[in-house]
C-alpha cells in the first residue's frame, strides 16, 4: 500500500540552527500539506502546497518557514532559525485528486529544540 | 474564525456504542473529516460528510448537521484498539487546501 515516508523519525536542534524535514509524498498525489502538533495538543495546519506553489498557509507559518519540492518527490519543510517552541511533531500529509477527501498522513517527524 | 470544538476525554468498555461530538464555528464550510490518531502514531483517515446524514463504514459511523453546525462519530462495538484520540477536521476552502482540525477527543476503552 502506497504510504508517505518521512525522515528523521527524530530531530534533535540547538536554538537558532535551521533544520530541514523531508517527506516523500505518495507518488501519484497532487495536494501536499504540512502539519504540526505539539504533546498532548491538537493538529495544527501550516502549510498546503499546489502546482509547485503555496496555496494556503496558516498564521503560524511566518518568514521562518519555507516549503519546497525540489525534485518532483521529495517535500521538505525548512525552519531557518528555530526556537523552543518549535518543538512538534511535524506530519506531512498528501491528498490525490481534487475531488479526495483523504489526506494521507506520514509518521511525523518529532523535532525537538533545546 | 475557524474553529472546531470536541469534548477532551470519552470512557466506555468493550463492546459499548461511544458518541463523538464536534461543534464547528466557520464562515465557510464544504464538509467534515473524522480521522484517529493512536499515541505516537499518524492521524488515519475515518470518513467524510460532504452531505447531512449519516454516513455508515463497518463499526464506524458519522454524522452531519449543517444546520446544527454539528457532527459526531459514532463507534460501535468497541474494542480495545479502538483507545486511540479521534479528531473531526474541515477542509476550509475550496479545493480542500487547508484543513483545519478540532481539538480532539481521547477515547479510552476499558474491560
């Protein structure tokens, strides 16, 4: 069964270091979203991206994050300076066509800044 | 504002019905989502309701009242996998290019 992989499994950064999450989404899907939930709390929206471009992004989502697909697979989700409270699970998720109402999530990546 | 409220804990034992509910506030809604998230893992996908109605798949069943600005998911049977949290989430554009999750409900079956 096809399944969005994501890597690592475990980030561990220093404050003010950029890290970059990598997704590769299920291959014949259009729609590629980024997610974040920090413990114990909801998911939260950052990112969808569409047509290699932003299509919607949430508050969150500030001039520290950047999203690319820089080769046709591979999604990513760069955090140039990141702070404490960036600790999250971050989950990347793709959707196939427009008329798919589900959204296929990845393990997460659990990002933890210290 | 977007914003989907759920009830934080459900209890229940095996082989009971558990009742789901999400109340959503929006200025624009296309349907809803249940996705089920076990500890640690990835949120999967449950069902969606474009239409008011109840939608049925296998134990699992969801509802929708637009008029209501209501949903909830319906788990029967229960069993001790079914312990996980459930979320209801709504695609708040066109196009389903953001969805927005509710707060969750954590659902713990017991013996």
């Amino acid at each position: 069964e096809p399944e969005v992989t994501q890597t690592p499994s475990h980030q561990v950064t220093q404050m003010g270091q950029e890290v970059i999450l990598r997704c590769v989404p299920i291959s014949n899907h259009l729609y590629f979203y980024w997610y974040r939930q920090i413990l114990g709390q909801k998911v939260e929206f950052l990112v969808s991206f569409y047509n290699n471009e932003i299509s919607e992004k949430s508050e969150i989502f500030d001039d520290q994050f950047s999203v690319e697909r820089p080769d046709g697979s591979n999604f990513t989700l760069k955090i140039r300076s990141t702070k404490l409270e960036d600790s999250a699970m971050y989950f990347c998720a793709s959707r196939g066509q427009a008329t798919n109402t589900e959204a296929f999530f990845g393990q997460g990546t659990r990002l933890t800044v210290v | 504002g977007q914003s989907l409220e759920q009830p934080s804990e459900v209890t229940a034992v095996e082989g009971a019905i558990v009742q789901i509910n999400c109340t959503y506030q929006t200025s624009g809604f296309y349907g809803l989502s249940w996705y089920q998230q076990h500890d640690g893992g990835a949120p999967t996908f449950l069902s969606y309701n474009a239409l008011d109605g109840l939608e049925e798949t296998g134990r699992f069943s969801s509802f929708l009242s637009r008029s209501d600005s209501y949903g909830y998911l319906l788990l029967q049977e229960l069993q001790m996998k079914d312990s996980a949290s459930y979320f209801c989430a709504a695609p708040w554009s066109t196009g389903f290019q953001k969805l927005v999750f509710g707060t969750g409900t954590r659902l713990l079956v017991s013996p």
